[in-house]
C-alpha cells in the first residue's frame, strides 16, 4: 500500500501525463478524446495546484456547446483514427466535431466548488454562467418526463452497461448496424468491458440520432430508447441548486431556476420504486421500473431529495463487499464484479455519494466511505473503476477521474471534505 504523500505525487502525474492542452483525456490509448464529465473531475484535480488550469479545462469544454445548449459527451479535438466510434459516426452538429449525446451535468456544481476556493475568478464564473443556464435549459426542455431527466442512450448517463438498460435492450433489433471494430477490448481484458450485445444497441441507437441531425424533436417520438434515470435526475438537480446559488451571488434572476427545481423535486418521485424500496431507472417507453439498486440509486443525498429513505438499502450493500459502493447491488442476479457498470466500483461516484451523505448529516457514513475509498486507491492504484470484492484494477489505467478524486477528496493531505467546508 502507498503513503498518501506518494499518491498525491502519482496523481498529480497522471493529470500532467493525460493533459493534452487545455483539456484532459481520461486515459491514454483507451480514451483519446475530451470526455464531458470527465473533465470536470479532471478541473478540481487540477485545483489542488493549478487553478488556472482547472478554469480552463471547464472553459474548454464549453467551446463545444452546441447552438440549442447541448454540451457533448466527447469532443474530438483531434481525430484519432484508431477510436471507434468517431466523429464521422456521429456527426455532431456542434462547433467542435462531437458526439450527439450528452453527460451527467455535473459542471454547475464544481464551478461553484471552484469560485468558492478561488472568488478571484468570478469573472470566469460569470462567463461560464449563461452556457450553464443554457445547458440546464437544453434538458428542461427536451429530456424532462414530470421532471424526471430521461436519456436516449445509456452512454449519456455514463453507466454504459448497467443492469437498468437490459429490459430497454431487449425489446431494440439493431437493424443496419455496419460491421465495427472496437479498440476498447484490445487495451482491457474484454471479461471488463460491455458486451458485443450492447454495443450493437448503442451503434443502432447512435445510427437513429445521425441519422435525423440529432434533431431532439424527432428522437422524442422515435427512439425506442427512453428511460428516465437517477444519475442525470439527481446531478441536474444537484446542479440546478448551486446554479442558483451563483444567480444570487451574480445578482442574476432566479424564477427560472427555481421552477426547474421544484419540476426536478416533483420529478424525483417517478424515479422512486416503492416495491423495490429504491431510486432507480423507470423506462419510458415499457412504463415501468427497471429495478435495479445501483449506486447512483444513492445520489439522492446529493440531490438533497428522499430523506432517509435510502438508508437501509446503503447499509446493507455496504456490508456485501470489501469495498463499497458497487455499481450493482450483488444481491441481483446480473451483476458481475469485473464488468464495468455492473458491479465495479467507481471512485468518483463513491465522492458525490459521500458528499450527499456528509450534506445529510450521515457524517460517519460519508467519512467510512472515504476512509474505504482511500484505501482501495492507496493499496490498488487509480485504475478506472476496481472489483469490489478485493479492489483488483480494471478497466484503463493511470485514470485522470481517479487521480482528480484522490487530490480533491480521498487524500488525507490534499482532499476536502465538501460537506465540512
């Protein structure tokens, strides 16, 4: 196990090792792009002893907002031939060539979390203002249910492969999908990464959205993937709250943002399974639960929605493993402790987890998730996510969401913790 100092130092490395000028990639080789929320883990990374560099890795990423107020989920600043899908597949339509889809909005929270360490920057702030609006503004519009946040494909969520989406898979044929060959499987074991299965469903579903301009109007009504999901609900309107503490600091109006919070709080409701007993996802087109308790089911502390509803259900999947939070419960029958969104556990999750759980006054079981998550890094590197029954790595390696986690929150030296600041 490596001294916190030596992890301080290692991460530091990485997110100079990955920075590719203004922007990070999460890894080398696997993922060669600017990645939306990535990016925003990678800035309070960069925060711990670059804040300037921080600002620009958030400014960079909105140069590629699209006219209608998306912000992509990859920019392809410079095209490597070798990733698949590119930007020829999808045929974004923004400024920058990108993908058609977006990520977890995350970005409204940690520009708060940046001005609040750093109120000289309030111009950056500012100017990061109005895109956010207009981002906030993009999902208010055309991908709220009730106020539930739906995605039309599971990349946009960020949990590629997760349980939720096998209901919704079942019922796709992905017709026309062309022949592909994904890199991915040759830099990870592929007992890590999604199926060739899902991945013909994701192709087909970036195929429907090309192939009408990513026109949101049409997708609404055609696409047979539409599924209303906690990790979107809970950060937009986890997102939507420091927005308007930062309308109020700029003396901006705040009607709009308030009735987007109210719509979201309402909306939260839909994503609750009472026979379940959890958030979890409600697909649109099937109307019905997916019943999966996941680890964004716990976000709902960060979204400051649920009380204590959830209380239960966290301690008894933080009892079923070494390391905690898995990205599945292992109590359900489809988990898998390597494969990616279907049990490992991710770091960066377990930090807004945490934070909720700080923000909610669970105190000890926010500083035990810590403690946990400190552990599993310091004795097993910063991989992309880890088994959760003995912290192996998996996924890619030296990971830039990792190292940024670990300075900002995990390390006993260099890490915050939100809900004492």
């Amino acid at each position: 196990m490596a001294d916190a100092t030596t992890c301080d130092r290692e991460a530091r490395a990485i997110l100079a090792k990955n920075d590719r000028g203004g922007y990070t990639v999460p890894t080398a080789n696997l993922y060669p792009y600017q990645w939306n929320w990535d990016s925003v883990f990678a800035a309070i990374g960069f925060a711990e002893h670059d804040m300037d560099r921080a600002w620009t890795e958030i400014e960079t990423l909105f140069r590629g907002q699209w006219s209608n107020g998306m912000v992509p989920h990859i920019l392809f600043h410079q095209v490597d031939p070798g990733y698949f899908p590119g930007p020829d597949v999808w045929r974004g339509v923004g400024p920058i060539p990108s993908s058609g889809i977006s990520q977890p909005p995350i970005a409204g929270t940690f520009v708060r979390w940046l001005l609040d360490r750093n109120p000289g920057a309030q111009p950056r702030a500012r100017a990061l203002f109005k895109p956010l609006m207009d981002w906030h503004r993009w999902f208010m519009t055309w991908r709220n249910e009730g106020g539930a946040i739906v995605v039309t494909h599971p990349w946009e969520t960020g949990r590629d492969n997760c349980p939720d989406w096998d209901g919704p898979f079942a019922a796709i044929e992905p017709e026309g999908v062309e022949q592909y060959y994904r890199r991915d499987t040759t830099h990870v074991v592929e007992e890590e990464r999604p199926r060739r299965y899902d991945y013909d469903r994701y192709l087909y579903l970036v195929k429907l959205g090309a192939e009408c301009g990513w026109d949101e109007a049409q997708l609404k009504d055609t696409t047979p993937f539409r599924v209303a999901d906690p990790t979107m609900t809970f950060t937009l309107l986890r997102s939507t709250r420091d927005l308007k503490a930062m309308a109020e600091r700029f003396k901006e109006p705040v009607d709009e943002i308030d009735r987007w919070i109210a719509e979201m709080e309402d909306g939260s409701e839909r994503l609750w399974n009472a026979e379940a007993g959890t958030y979890d996802c409600y697909d649109i087109r099937a109307g019905k639960h997916t019943g999966v308790v996941s680890n964004a089911s716990f976000l709902s502390w960060y979204a400051g929605v649920g009380g204590d509803r959830m209380l239960e259900q966290f301690d008894r999947i933080a009892g079923l493993t070494k390391y905690y939070v898995p990205s599945t419960d292992p109590a359900h029958p489809a988990y898998e402790p390597k494969r990616y969104w279907r049990g490992p556990v991710w770091a960066m999750m377990n930090m807004l987890v945490a934070t909720g759980l700080g923000e909610a006054g669970h105190v000890d079981r926010a500083k035990a998730l810590t403690d946990n998550t400190r552990a599993l890094i310091s004795k097993n590197g910063f991989a992309e996510y880890f088994d959760p029954t003995n912290g192996a790595p998996a996924g890619g390696r030296d990971f830039t969401w990792t190292a940024a986690v670990w300075l900002a929150w995990a390390s006993p030296n260099t890490g915050k913790t939100p809900w004492a600041a």
